[in-house]
C-alpha cells in the first residue's frame, strides 16, 4: 500500500464552514439598529470656581440663590446682585430628583431671559461616573 503524501484539507474546510456560520448568526446580533457616528469627547474637566454661584429648585418648587431663599419674580434682582451684573459668569442649577423636567426647563428659560447664557447642571457623579454634571449651552 502506497502511502499519501497530500494533505487532508477536509477537516480544515469543515472548521471554515462552521466558523463562517457562527459569523453569519452572530453579525446581525452585534449590529445597532440606529448608525450614529459619535464624535471623541477632547474636553477636559473645568476646575471648579472659588465660589460657584447655585440656584437651588427645591422638591417644593422653590427657589434659592446660595443660600438664600428668593421668588421667581425677584430671581434676575437678585442674580445680578450676586453677580454684580456680570453675565459672562457661569450659573450651577441643582434641582431636587424629584422635579419634573419642564419645571428645570422653565427655570433655565428665565436664567437665559435675564441675561445669563453659561448654565451648568449639577448631579451627583455616581461609582462609574455615568452621571456627572454637564454644562448646557
């Protein structure tokens, strides 16, 4: 008996096969069903002013600048108070979790009315630091 001296390729084929069928399940699975290109975050943590300035919504809907209970019709006086009228400084909105979200909304459109354009949102950051505040322009 002459022995073979060529190589067995059906194994290999076989292992491409079932391979290429593993991929072919797996590929739609990995796919999202909204393409969105998202841009690579180059922004670097803004250092925290010496003394931030906070409007407060509290759960019972009211206002307070620092520490400072106001109205929401005295909110621009007093602002520019605080701020000795300068709009270019940066304004740090708490609002309690409970608060719906028109309310914040509402609030930001009276801080923008009244001349103040640099509002950041303030949240706690949690243990992975999925929630962290963020600024809205």
């Amino acid at each position: 008996m002459a022995q073979v001296s060529d190589i067995n390729v059906t194994p290999f084929i076989d292992v491409i096969l079932v391979l290429l069928i593993i991929f072919m399940i797996a590929a739609p699975l990995a796919t999202v069903d909204i393409a969105v290109d998202l841009p690579a975050s180059t922004a670097v943590r803004q250092p925290r002013p010496e003394k931030p300035i906070f409007i407060t919504l509290k759960a019972d809907r009211t206002l307070a600048v620092g520490e400072t209970p106001i109205s929401r019709i005295a909110l621009a006086a007093s602002l520019a108070s605080v701020t000795s009228s300068d709009h270019s400084k940066r304004l740090f909105v708490r609002a309690d979790k409970t608060i719906p979200y028109g309310e914040v909304m509402t609030l930001m459109n009276d801080l923008r009315s009244a001349g103040y354009l640099k509002i950041a949102l303030v949240g706690l950051e949690s243990a992975g630091g999925a929630q962290s505040g963020g600024a809205a322009q």
